[in-house]
C-alpha cells in the first residue's frame, strides 16, 4: 500500500472527526500528519463562519493553526476543552495507544487529559493487537542524570533502551527534556507498566495513553470506522 494511500485515509479520518466540533467549543488540537489534515479542515470552516479556540500540543501546530485562522488560547493557565483531536502511533484492541513519535507526547497527554471529550483518528495500520513490537514506547525524562533514569527503565522493562538522537545530537522536547524510546516486544499490560515508569526518578512522561480514548475514527480502504469506547 503506498504512502499516498495511507495519507488518504488519515485525511478521511481527520474530515470525520471535524463533525464533532460545534460553534463555541475550545479545541484540542494535536500534533501530526493526521492532526494536520483536521486543523486545515477546521481552519476552512472558520472561514466560513466557526467560530471556535483552540489549545495546541506543538509549535508546529500552533504556526499551523494561526496560518488557517483558528485562534488559540495556549497561554491562558486554565482551560476548559471540549473535545481534543489526535493521532496515535499505535492502538490496540482495548483503544489503549502508544503516542510521543513526534516527540510531543507530554502536551498531548496534558491536552487529552484535560478535555471532556478525547478524539483518536488513525488509518488502519495503526491498529495492532498488542501494543510494542513494531514501534518503541517513548518516555520523556529530564536531562538531569537522564542515564541513571534510562538504566532503571531497562531493568524494569528488561528491554533495548535508547537515547533519541536528531541530526547527531540528543533530542529536545519543546519542554527542553529528553526522550528514550523503549523497544519492548509486547506491552501486555499497559496501565501497570505507566504507573511502574512514572514511579521512576527522572520520568516526566510516558507514550502510553492508557483508558483515556473516548472516540475511535479509523480510516479504511473500505471506508470510515468509528468505535465510540466506552472507559473503565
């Protein structure tokens, strides 16, 4: 299957998540190719009339949503969201995800946690039947003994732990920490493993987005599936 096709069916899925945004709300806007194709989706609409605010989970996507038109409230300190949009770099079948690729999985989280309403939009390949395997579990930590930090994941996970590099230098977050990715082979229980890394000195955040799915929007060569979850 190629990239375009791939790229099409985010699009669907992006175009299907806009239907959840009405006049007034506060938006949650993610970070992503997916997330991209709905801010453009939505900055069309505010052209048109809607109006709404949104908080974003990125520099990149707050210059992409000033670019269409969607004003934001990222500096206000207390927000209340409506309904937040992302993408998620695997899913499993229980709508737990794995997210942090792009390296902003910590205003993700901070976003997805604060809206009433949390909307996942994925092609199908993102779908797997336990989380791991394919792609490494990112884990933000600060830089302060950041190596003391990744042994004591290593021994927890007993798996390859690596420090993210980008053009030969360790990876910044916007938030001026560090990720290390985790290539676990399976996560098979994802809500205990989240709660035994963020007990660990040094971690700020975990890609793993455990029970906070509400909407499920895949994109198929067969067509838009939308699994409404329901959270334990």
């Amino acid at each position: 299957m190629s990239g375009s096709d791939l790229e099409s069916f985010k699009k669907a899925a992006a175009l299907a998540a806009v239907e959840y945004v009405k006049d007034g709300m506060v938006v949650g806007l993610g970070t992503g190719s997916t997330a991209k194709h709905l801010i453009i989706a939505l900055g069309e609409k505010v052209k048109t009339g809607l109006k709404i605010r949104g908080v974003s989970t990125s520099q990149d996507t707050a210059s992409l949503a000033a670019r269409y038109g969607i004003a934001l409230n990222d500096h206000e300190p207390r927000w209340r969201l409506d309904v937040a949009f992302d993408g998620a770099d695997q899913v499993d079948p229980s709508f737990n995800l794995i997210k942090g690729g792009g390296g902003a999985l910590l205003k993700e989280k901070i976003v997805a946690a604060s809206a009433r309403q949390f909307v996942v939009m994925v092609d199908h390949t993102k779908r797997v039947p336990v989380l791991g395997g394919s792609f490494p579990l990112p884990i933000e930590v600060v830089p302060f003994g950041w190596g003391n930090t990744a042994r004591q994941i290593e021994v927890l996970t007993q798996s390859l732990v690596v420090l993210r590099e980008h053009s030969g230098a360790p990876f910044r977050t916007e938030s001026g920490n560090l990720i290390i990715d985790v290539h676990l082979a399976t996560i098979d229980r994802p809500q205990d493993l989240e709660v035994a890394l963020n007990y660990i000195p040094g971690v700020v955040e975990t890609g793993l987005f455990v029970d906070r799915t509400d909407v499920l929007i895949v994109g198929t060569p067969q067509g838009i599936e939308t699994h409404n979850v329901k959270r334990t």
